[in-house]
C-alpha cells in the first residue's frame, strides 16, 4: 500500500480519485512480460513430457 516512487515519474500518466487507494508493483526487467504466458505454457509441456516417460518407465518396471 506504500508508494515507494516519487510522484513525478506517475503524475499526469494515471487519474487520481477521491477515496480510492493508489497502489503499484515493481516489475523485473529480467522478464520478458509479454511473452510470460508462452513460456509458461512451454514448461508446463516440458513438464508433462517428463513425468509422462517418468510414469511409462515405471508401468514398463512393475509389469515386466
């Protein structure tokens, strides 16, 4: 709830109004945030690629 950026660098860029709470975030300059959703879903497929051969090499050991 604490604004940590001097007021300068957001006047004139967002609308202020009476009784509403002003809040903010930080954003990672590391992260690419337009493509964030992509890469999620990249890894989730890398994800389920390994425990799926995780689960087949497990059913290959039990049965044989």
């Amino acid at each position: 709830m604490d604004i940590t950026i001097t007021k300068s660098l957001y006047t004139g860029f967002i609308k202020e109004y009476e009784g509403a709470t002003l809040m903010h975030c930080e954003l990672n300059p590391a992260i690419v945030y337009t493509a964030f959703t992509a890469v999620v879903r990249k890894q989730k497929q890398v994800m389920l690629k390994l425990v799926q051969r995780k689960y087949d090499a497990l059913k290959v050991y039990i049965f044989f």
